[in-house]
C-alpha cells in the first residue's frame, strides 16, 4: 500500500480473521468476479494485513481451528 495514503483500521472476530485468511490463501483471486481491478488489489492487501498482523497466530491455524472458526462464523448468518 501507498505510504501516502490515509489508513483505516478493521476490528475483526478472530474467527471471521482466520475463515478469511484461509479463504484468501486459498482463493485463485483470477477467478473472483470484480467490477474493478482495486477490487482485486483491496483483497491482495486485506491478505498482507492479516499475514502482517503482529497481534495474531491465524497464519497458523490448524485444520481443526479453522474448521471452528468457520463453525462459528457460519451458526448464526441468518441467510
């Protein structure tokens, strides 16, 4: 990301942070429908921040908690 750029922070479930990062490691971003290639870079970027977190282990969630945390995320959607 630009250093120039106003930056914004995100507070996240830490289950919903570990299913989106193993989403997006799993993800072929090519094949995700967009409208706008910074659609696709803003994904790119979401990916690095949550690789880059220092206050996080998700880079390091096994099988088993990354199949809890999408238990959890998924039990009270609604839709």
């Amino acid at each position: 990301m630009s250093e120039n750029l106003p930056e914004v922070d995100v507070t996240l479930w830490r289950a919903d942070a570990i299913v989106l990062f193993d989403w997006l490691m799993s993800v072929d971003l090519d094949t995700v429908p967009i409208t706008h290639p910074a659609q696709k870079q803003a994904l790119a970027d979401l990916l690095t921040a949550l690789e880059h977190n220092i206050d996080s282990d998700i880079t390091a969630s096994t099988a088993e908690e990354i199949a809890a945390a999408q238990e959890e995320v998924a039990k009270d959607m609604g839709w």
